[in-house]
C-alpha cells in the first residue's frame, strides 16, 4: 500500500472497501475517532521505531 514509498497515510473512508478498519480505538480508557491511518514497509519500522528501543 505504501508504493514508493516506505511509509503512507490514509483517511478511513479512501481504504474502507479495501481493508477491515475500524472507525474509533480505545485510549486510556477513553473512545478516539480515528480519521487516517499510516501503513509502512518493515524497512520503516526497523529505522524509526525498532531500532529505537
């Protein structure tokens, strides 16, 4: 989903017919609306959050 690129954003009502997404999370006990989501490839992951740790 991301192309080129190694990470994408996306609102929700552009990739709902395509994946199972769900319209609100909960956080802290408290209910989120949520808008859009990022995909990224694994490449991402291991630079910006993994090897962070």
């Amino acid at each position: 989903m991301c192309g080129d690129s190694s990470n994408e954003f996306y609102e929700i009502e552009a990739v709902r017919s395509n994946l199972l997404v769900a319209g609100s999370v909960v956080i802290g006990g408290r209910s989120r609306r949520v808008t859009k989501i990022m995909t990224f490839k694994m490449s991402w992951l291991k630079n910006n959050w993994a090897d962070l740790i």
